[in-house]
C-alpha cells in the first residue's frame, strides 16, 4: 500500500478534494452543506492517495489569528491507516517558517492524534455543525 500526500495544484484534485469532503462531512457526518464550503479560494488544499486513489484531505489558510488547519478527512474505508497521521504532517510541513501561531477547531474523537503533533486543548468544548469540537493550538 503505497501512502502519498501532495498540496493540490490541479482542478481535477480540488474537485476530488470537495468530493471526499462531501462523503465525510455532508453525507456522514450530516453537516449543512452551505457551512462546509467556504474559504475555499484563500485556502492551500492536500490530497491524500493510496495507491493513486483519493482518500483523504485537508487545508490550511492564514487567518486574523494565525494558521488555521482545517477540514481533515479520511474515508471511512481508509480510516486507521495513517492517512490522517500524513495529512498532519505534510500541511504542517507545508506552513510558512513565519507560522507562530497554529491552531484547529478538533472534533473529539481526534484530539489525541493532533496531541502527537503538539496540539493542545485551549478552552471549553463547543458546537460546530452540530459536533462537539475543542480549539487547539500548537505548542511551537
């Protein structure tokens, strides 16, 4: 099984980026599709592959506050392969050198795989499409 992650550069990889998105989060997860799809222009997009087949994918976009990672997805099929562990790492890898402040909007059952890479919980648990998420920010 041969695991790959790349930025997207290419129309046909955003489509099957907005395609795994809708699966996990519009379908699966019943999120309104008019909260899913924003922010996309001024984001930088990763897809994940096994095997050359889209399985996964996430973004990072600079915001008021710092560096927003954001919308990490992994077909469920694909789940417990590493996928989300690579997604972490290549868009971390991928941040400008100025990034100080890190940060994400974690749905509970992810925040220890984010702690691996240095993520702590900031604050009180709160709703974000109706599941329960904490903010957490990178220890840099």
């Amino acid at each position: 099984m041969s695991l790959q992650v790349q930025r997207v550069t290419q129309k046909e990889e955003l489509d099957q980026v907005f395609a795994i998105r809708n699966v996990v989060f519009v379908k699966e997860q019943n999120c309104p599709p008019e909260l899913e799809w924003e922010h996309e222009d001024d984001s930088t997009h990763f897809i994940a592959l096994i095997d050359g087949r889209p399985v996964g994918a996430c973004r990072w976009r600079k915001t008021d506050k710092g560096y927003k990672l954001e919308r990490f997805a992994v077909l469920k099929e694909f789940r417990k392969h590493g996928v989300g562990r690579a997604l972490i790492a290549e868009v971390l890898s991928d941040l400008p050198k100025d990034a100080k402040y890190i940060y994400l909007h974690s749905q509970l059952d992810a925040t220890s795989l984010y702690a691996k890479f240095g993520f702590v919980s900031e604050g009180k648990e709160f709703e974000e499409a109706g599941i329960t998420h904490y903010k957490m920010v990178k220890t840099v």
